[in-house]
C-alpha cells in the first residue's frame, strides 16, 4: 500500500513540474518582446535575438530586365490581302507563291459582268459630258451672237454641271481599281494589281474559278524585311518601360541568336481579363528569321541605375501592402511599409519606404508581430 502511494506522489510531482515547465514555456513565449508606440523591442533573454539578422541598406546598379511572351506579326501597312472586288471568273494569273511583286504590279485577271457595267456607265457618262459640253458651247455662242436665249443657256450650263458630275464620279470608281480610264476598252477583263511591295505569302488563284465578291482573299502578300511582335506586360511593369532603351528578341528556333528591336507603340488599354497591355515592338527581318504568326520570347532591357535592394526574404506582405523591419535601436525595431518594383533572383527592388543607410530585418522578420 506503502509502494502505491510513493508513485502516486512521484506522478504528481511530474505533472507539477511538468506544469510549471509548462507556464514558464509560455511566460517565456510571452516575453520574447514587448511593444511600445508601434517600437518592437525585444527582451532581455530573449531567444529571438539569434534568429533575427539585420542589413544595412544600399543603392547598387540594378539593370531592369523582364521577360514575356510575344506573338510575331506582319506591319498592317506592310501586309494585304487580296480578293475579286467583282463577282466573276479567273482568267488568267500573273504570279506564283514566294514570288516578290511591286506596288501596281498584275496578279490575276478578272473577267466579270459587274465590271462591265462599271466599264459601260463610264463610257455613257463620258459621251453625255461630251454632249452636254458642245450644247453649252453652242448656246454660248448663240447667246454671244444676239440669237440666242438665256433660259435655254442656264438650262444648258445646268445640264453640263449634272454630266460632269456624272463623269466624276464613274471615273473615280474606275480608278479605285487601280485601271487609268484614259486606256480603258469596253469588254476587257479586270486586271487586279498589287497594292504594296512585297512577297506573295498566299496563292489560291485558280484558272477557270468563278469567285463571289465576298470571297476569301485568293492572294496575300507581305513585305517582311521589318515585321511586329506584339509582347504582353504586365499591369504592375508598366512603369518601366517608360525607361526602356533596348528589346532583346529570344527564338527556340534560334538559340543564342537573341535579335534586337525597339519598342513602336505601347497600347493604352490594359486587358481586363489578363490586366496586361500589348507593346509593339519593330525588328528588322532582312534574313527572313521571323515568321508572322510565331511565338517568341521578350526580354525587356534598360540602363543601369541605382536603386535600392533588399534580400527578398526581408519583404513581408500584408493583407493590402508589404513592408519590412526597421531596426531603430540595437533589439528595437519598427514596421514599414514599402513600395516593390521587382525581383531579380534573391533581391527586391524598393521603389519607396526605404532611405540608404536603413538597417532592414534580413532574417527573421516573420517572427515579429505584424503590427
């Protein structure tokens, strides 16, 4: 009975020690540090002092340098794609695919009712503005001579302005298909030009094929010797580019080719669904390297600058912001919020929040209360 009561006092006594252990634990949790008027100040035996590590702030060169995704694609002005502007059929082709053709130059005929009766409405204008022309010369002369009456002279000078108006506009829908109406013949077909100068990219004229106004393009023609990526930048990174002074271009295709460009035009709508905005970017393509349509990756480069950097375990983010540890005094530190302007490998970019000479918590920030 004696042995009993022993070890029942021996499990007491360890459940009260291990009690106290316990309480002295959690005093000790308690007192790692004390806060006051938003200064963190860590107490005398404090076991946080061996955790936390401290850097002194400085400016260093920093050189900006963010990589995306970039879409290839022909300059609109330097691209076309061509269709019939009349319903009708092909009779004859002037070129082939791969084929490089000047501004004007002939790439397919087009036989075509409707261009007929452009072609008929031009000559029937053109005789009645002729017309109308020797009746007003002749009620002028009559009307100069005594003879003539006035009525009939201003219906005649009325009639005239009505034909020339007419001429006009049919020589003028003649010339938009690039046909000089002085060597226009009734009957002949449509020859459809080029509009620009480049490379037949597309050929789907085929001999004998009757095509709808509304078709598809039969040829499409690009001058690619300069050529468009379109790179994506983040909402947050816009600021940058502002700074940008070159645009390295990186293909799978081509590793350790990297070409350069500059930057064209920078959109100034940001998608909604992506919050980023399209920046054009032009690169000379004499060597045919890139292909309208190929994914590329951006690289995004400007000068050197000083700026400050900060290990980026020292960053801390909070429900809105992020921010760093002060240290104000030896053990005593102060929370403050900071503004981050990118990340290059183990380092942050601080836009504000901090000054040179600053003594920012490197190590052990998460340790102190979030205050």
């Amino acid at each position: 009975m004696a042995k009993k009561v022993q070890i029942a006092g021996v499990l007491g006594l360890s459940i009260l020690l291990s009690f106290c252990s316990d309480k002295k634990e959690q005093t000790s949790d308690v007192a790692q540090y004390q806060v006051n008027n938003q200064v963190i100040s860590l107490t005398e035996n404090s076991n946080l002092k061996g955790r936390i590590k401290v850097t002194e702030v400085a400016e260093e060169d920093f050189t900006f340098d963010l990589v995306t995704a970039g879409l290839v694609k022909a300059i609109p002005n330097h691209y076309a794609e061509i269709a019939s502007p009349f319903s009708g059929r092909i009779v004859k082709s002037f070129v082939k695919l791969g084929q490089k053709v000047g501004v004007n130059q002939p790439l397919f005929e087009v036989s075509s009712p409707d261009y007929f009766e452009a072609q008929k409405d031009y000559f029937d204008s053109k005789q009645e503005y002729k017309q109308a022309s020797l009746n007003l010369k002749r009620q002028a002369d009559l009307l100069a001579n005594g003879v003539g009456v006035r009525q009939e002279y201003e219906e005649a000078e009325t009639e005239n302005s009505i034909a020339k108006a007419s001429f006009d506009n049919a020589t003028a829908a003649i010339k938009i298909y690039n046909v000089q109406p002085t060597s226009l013949v009734l009957g002949q077909p449509l020859i459809v030009r080029s509009p620009i100068d480049g490379e037949v990219l597309e050929n789907n004229i085929v001999l004998g094929q009757y095509i709808n106004d509304d078709a598809d393009p039969v040829v499409k023609i690009a001058s690619l010797n300069k050529i468009w990526i379109v790179g994506k930048v983040k909402e947050k990174d816009i600021q940058h580019l502002t700074k940008l002074n070159k645009v390295q271009i990186e293909l799978a295709a081509y590793p350790g080719e990297p070409l350069m460009g500059t930057i064209y035009h920078v959109n100034e709508i940001v998608d909604e669904e992506t919050r980023s905005i399209d920046v054009l970017i032009e690169v000379d393509n004499n060597k045919r390297i890139l292909k309208p349509g190929m994914y590329v990756n951006v690289r995004f480069i400007d000068q050197p600058e000083k700026v400050i950097l900060v290990p980026s375990r020292a960053v801390l983010q909070g429900e809105d912001d992020s921010f760093v540890f002060i240290e104000v005094a030896p053990n005593e530190y102060i929370r403050k919020n900071v503004t981050i302007g990118g990340v290059s490998g183990n380092q942050t970019v601080i836009l504000s929040g901090l000054a040179k000479g600053d003594k920012v918590v490197s190590e052990g920030g998460i340790y102190l209360p979030q205050l």
